[in-house]
C-alpha cells in the first residue's frame, strides 16, 4: 500500500487512548516479564513500528533494550524517533530479513500491521530475525466481531440505488480484500504452526465500539487508521479520499456498534520434532 497513505494517517495517530493505548499497556506489563528472564542488553525489533509507544511503553519498565524500528512511512519513523533512541530502518517488513540482521533479536513485535503485510511472509520474516530463545509478539484484529461493519457496508453502500455510494462500496470491499487480516485465531494458528513456529501464550482483547455520529467513525476509520487500505484507491490522491470517505461516513446512521476482537500473541520458535534431522 502507498506511503502516502501511511504519512497521512501519522498526523492523526493515536496511541495515547483507545485500543493501541490498551494494547500496548497489556503487551508491555507481559511481554515484559518474558523479557526479564533474558540477560544482557535485549535487542528488540518492531516491524510497522508507528510511532513508537509500544517500545517507549517497554523501555519504560527499565528493560535494557537496543530499539529498532522499521517502517514504510518516513511520517511514523520520525515520530517513534522523537520518542525513544531507536534505530529506524525504512522499509517494507516484507523485506525486513534483507535489512536487519538474521537471528539477532530477543523479540520481534509485529502488531496491527496484518492489514497490509502477508502473514505467511511477515511470519517467515519474523522467524528469520529472532535469536534462540527469542520472541515474535504479534497482535493483530480478526474478523471475528466485524458482522455488523460488513452489514453496514452491504446495506448503506453496495445494495444503494446511489451509483456514487456503490463505488464507495466497492472500494471498501476492495481495500477489505487486500487485507491480510485472519478470519480468526484458529486459522491465524495453523498458519503459525506450518511456519515452523508456536504460541507461547495467548491473551484475546474485546473491544466494543461505537460511532455516536459521522464525525467519529471518520476519526476511527481515517485519521486514526483502522481504515487505512480504503486511502490508497489508485490513481486517487489521498485527500481525495479523505474527502470520499467524509462523505461516505455520512451516508451510514448512527449509533453504530461494532466489536474488535484483538488477539495478542507471543510466538516462539517450535522444537524440532523428535526424529527429524
Ligand atoms: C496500525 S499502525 C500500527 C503501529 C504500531 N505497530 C502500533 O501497534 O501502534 C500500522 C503501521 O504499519 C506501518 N506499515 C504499513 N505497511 C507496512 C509494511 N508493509 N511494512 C512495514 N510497516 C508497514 C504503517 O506505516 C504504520 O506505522
């Protein structure tokens, strides 16, 4: 997905409430404890790194952690860099194992970037970077809970008699196909195992939220991010969408109430299965 889009959502971020407050709050207090048990200087990578309040939230438990962060938005590396002494790597996770060094992390983090980024790559990605004993956190949404924004689409945009509001509809459903987010843990974990990997520890996060009017569900979906694949239509530039989806927003009726189902997961290396090789 463009840039752009990804600098154009940096200006809005926000890691001070909400679902990434909360997640980075619970991730930090465990993956923490996991950490302590590692001696020595920790050297932590996060991939999609944002605006680096999960590292800061982590450095702030006093673990003794070098800090890389490597993103595709030259917007969000410059805010996690005002934030915390990290290294900043641009560039695609997709190609994380070409820029960062093999088998050198305590911990991988790779949250909320599933949206943009195939799991079995991010994965494979991932399993390359860490060094023995190492941790892969990865947090992402499923689609679990998202019935009621897939009816809204259904009924406020695709079935409309407003040719305007189909095409929206369309670009919704397109930018929803993109997405690598998982249908659920269940799928997410097998494709965990067949890469050679295995949870550690599984923590389910269940937020339930609610638009009370347009302006909110713009702020959640466009200035926060959620929506963040509906901004790079093709050929469209970003305040261009910006202004579709302000408009869009308000073609729905409000209250509108969804439920995120955040899964939060620590991921080791499996063991070999006895017998192999
Ligand atoms: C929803 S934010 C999550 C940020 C942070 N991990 C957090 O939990 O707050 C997604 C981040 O992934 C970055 N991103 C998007 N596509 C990416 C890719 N292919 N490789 C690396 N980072 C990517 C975006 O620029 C953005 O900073």
């Amino acid at each position: 997905m463009s840039q752009r889009a990804h600098d154009a959502v940096a200006a809005g971020y926000n890691s001070g409430s909400g679902i990434i407050a909360d997640k980075n709050r619970e991730v930090a207090a465990k993956l923490g404890e996991r950490l302590r048990l590692r001696t020595g200087p920790l050297a932590v990578a996060d991939l999609g790194v944002g605006d680096g309040a999960m590292l800061a939230q982590l450095a702030a438990l006093g673990l003794p952690l070098v800090m890389t962060g490597l993103d595709v938005s030259p917007a969000m590396l410059k805010l996690a860099a005002a934030r915390i002494p990290l290294k900043t790597v641009h560039a695609p996770a997709q190609r994380a194992r070409e820029v960062l060094p093999a088998a050198a992390f305590d911990a991988v983090l790779a949250h909320f970037i599933l949206a943009y980024v195939d799991r079995r790559t991010l994965l494979e990605q991932a399993r390359g970077l860490l060094a023995p004993g190492g941790v892969l956190s990865l947090v992402t949404t499923t689609e679990e809970g998202g019935g009621p924004f897939f009816e809204g689409l259904d009924r406020f945009f695709l079935q409309s008699r407003n040719p305007l509001k189909r095409a929206i509809g369309r670009v919704c459903q397109r930018a929803i196909a993109q997405s690598h987010v998982p249908e659920s843990f269940a799928s997410l974990e097998a494709e965990i195992h067949a890469a050679g990997l295995v949870v550690l520890r599984r923590d389910t996060m269940r937020q339930h939220i609610t638009f009370d009017d347009a302006a909110a569900a713009y702020r959640f979906g466009i200035e926060e991010g959620w929506a963040a694949n509906f901004l790079a239509m093709p050929g469209v530039p970003v305040r261009a969408a910006q202004a579709i989806a302000r408009w869009g927003t308000r073609q729905a009726t409000y209250p509108f109430s969804f439920t995120h189902v955040i899964e939060m997961l620590e991921i080791g290396v499996a063991a070999p299965a006895e017998g192999a090789d």
